[in-house]
C-alpha cells in the first residue's frame, strides 16, 4: 500500500511546528504577565520580598550556622534590613531635599546656557521648559503611584507594601530550606529534581544580581561624590544619592544621574569644571564596566545590553518605575531557568 505524500514538506511543517511553540509560550507569558497586573497588589509585596531574601539570604545563613533559631535570625535579619533601608532612604531623601532646590536651578541654569550659546532656537523660554518638566514628572509619578496599590494614596500604598514586603521576607528567610521539598510536592510526577535545580539556579542568578549590584552602587555613589565634592559642585551629597538608586537601573540610570551631575557643574562652576565632572562620570563607569562587574558580577547571568534595555522598557510599560527595577532581576532569573533547562536537556542527551 502507498503511503499518502504529506500536503506539506518537511520544511514547511518544522516551521509551523516552531511557529506554533512560539504562539503558545507568548500566550502563556501573556497570560502570566496579565495576572500580574491585575493581582500586582499581592505581586509587587511578593518580589520585593525576593529581593530581599536574596540580598540577605547570606547573613541569614550565616546566622544559622551559629546555632541561631531560624526564626530568631530571621528576624533579626529583617531588623537590619529595616534600620539599613530606613537609613539609607532617608539620608537620599534628606540629601535630595536640602539640594534639591540647588540642583533644579542650575540644571535650568545650564539649559539656559545651551540656549544662549549654540542658539538653538529664539522661542525657546527655559521656564516653558521647566513647567512642562515638571508637568511630565508630576502626569508619570501619578501614573506609577496608581500602579502600585488601586484607590490607596501613595503614602499608604508604600507603608502597606513595605510592611507585607517586610513579612513576607521574614517568613521566605525563615522557611527556606522547605523550598524543595515544595517544589517537590507542586511538581509532576518526575520532574520534581528538574523543577528544584531550576528554582536554585533562578534564585542564585537574581542572589547575585541583587548583592553584586548593590556592592557596586554604593562604589559609584561614593566615588562620584567625592569627584564632585572636590570639585565643588553644588548638590553633591544629593547627585550622588542620586547615583546610588539610579544604579538599580541599568545603564539608563547612570545615564540619567549622571548627565544630571554634569549639567549641575556646567550651570555652576563653568565650561571646565564641567568637562572635569564629565571626566569623572565616565571614569567611574569604566571602572565599573571593565573591572568591578568582571569581578562582582562574573558569577550571574550575564545579558546582553540591547536585552537589558528591552527588558527595561518592557517593564516601564507595565509597571512604571517599579517595573523597570524589577525586569533585571526578574529577565536573570528567566535567562537562569533556561540554561538549567538546556544543561538538563545536554545531560539527557548524552545519556541517551
């Protein structure tokens, strides 16, 4: 009997199998990301809870190590996370404060400069400028504080997220080690070795993200500061407060902070006092590009730029500011679970 000729050949119909896996993981992401949004009330305190139990997870352990009650270390643990967050938020907040008058005026001082000296445009009016600035950073703060918690104020929305956040970390950091046993249970049957390793492998991608990035926030920070401290440009303390959470954002955060910080040296110290800042900024970013992320960051996921600033974008347009520093981490954990799954499918092959 002759076997029927297929309808379509073979090339065809590896195409439109691929075609059809790619449809179908979109949706499922689709799906995944629009429950998101629409619970990112129990969300958002979930993965900043992450966060936090991967930054301190370390201390955690160690803790425990000592003979410390899990949940005494535990608690102890979201203690310091409290005093360091809490500090840390207010001396960025004191600091933007007390020279945040200073650094509006001299950023409209420096857009006047440009003005007048490459004469960009007779109708260009720098307080036109400055309002629909502000117009722009008022219309998206309200955008990203609605995002956060529906029909709750900002304040309210923060101190409701945090706390949950701050819960939920100290119970994450206390039951951790019944994470595989859970995943165990959840997975199907057989793949429960599968499931676990992936989960470890995602969660050390975003523990070193979170640690190595931090390490070298606070690098940035501090010697950015000190540039600019040395070369008396006002605002200092605050542009470099800037820089330390402008560090969670890839690229576009040190982008942003610091053309901010040049600006505010042109406007008040000058043409070269301005390129001096220049200078220190981009040292700064080589020295972090070129030896504190090789060394840091040598042992995460590494990504490319253009897949960074993708998932940044990606994230600002579903979450806002939020989003954006979420996608990183988030995109590490993605990219961590995918190389557990091909090491897992190379295994399978060779032992076949």
């Amino acid at each position: 009997m002759q076997t029927p000729k297929p309808l379509l050949p073979e090339g065809a119909r590896r195409t439109a199998a691929w075609c059809g896996v790619v449809l179908l993981v979109t949706g499922v992401a689709a799906v995944a990301v629009w429950l998101c949004i629409v619970f990112k009330t129990a969300v958002t305190p979930v993965l900043l809870a992450l966060l936090g139990t991967a930054l301190l997870g370390p201390v955690h352990r160690r803790m425990t190590s000592h003979g410390v009650n899990r949940s005494l270390a535990a608690a102890v643990t979201c203690a310091v996370l409290l005093a360091v967050v809490g500090g840390a938020g207010y001396i960025v907040v004191a600091a933007l404060v007390e020279t945040g008058d200073q650094i509006v005026q001299s950023l409209k001082d420096a857009g006047q400069w440009v003005v007048d000296h490459f004469q960009v445009a007779d109708d260009i009016d720098v307080n036109d400028l400055e309002a629909s600035g502000r117009k722009l950073v008022e219309k998206f703060g309200a955008t990203a504080a609605g995002g956060l918690l529906t029909g709750l104020s900002l304040l309210g929305s923060l101190v409701a997220t945090s706390v949950l956040a701050l819960l939920l970390t100290f119970f994450f950091l206390r039951d951790a080690d019944r994470a595989a046993h859970l995943a165990h249970s959840l997975a199907p049957r057989g793949t429960g070795d599968m499931v676990e390793a992936m989960g470890r492998r995602a969660f050390e991608a975003v523990q070193g993200f979170m640690r190595g990035t931090t390490l070298i926030a606070l690098i940035d920070a501090v010697c950015i500061t000190v540039g600019l401290l040395i070369l008396r440009v006002p605002g200092a303390v605050g542009l470099g407060a800037l820089v330390l959470v402008g560090a969670y954002i890839p690229y576009l955060g040190a982008f942003i902070s610091g053309a901010v910080a040049v600006l505010v040296a042109l406007a008040d110290r000058g043409f070269a006092i301005a390129l001096w800042a220049l200078g220190v900024v981009l040292a700064v970013q080589v020295l972090e590009g070129h030896i504190l992320q090789p060394m840091i960051q040598s042992r995460t996921v590494q990504m490319h730029p253009a897949m960074i600033l993708i998932a940044l974008t990606a994230g600002a347009s579903v979450a806002g500011i939020l989003g954006m520093l979420l996608a990183v981490p988030l995109c590490a954990a993605a990219f961590g679970i995918i190389g557990e799954l091909r090491k897992g499918r190379v295994g399978l092959e060779d032992g076949a």
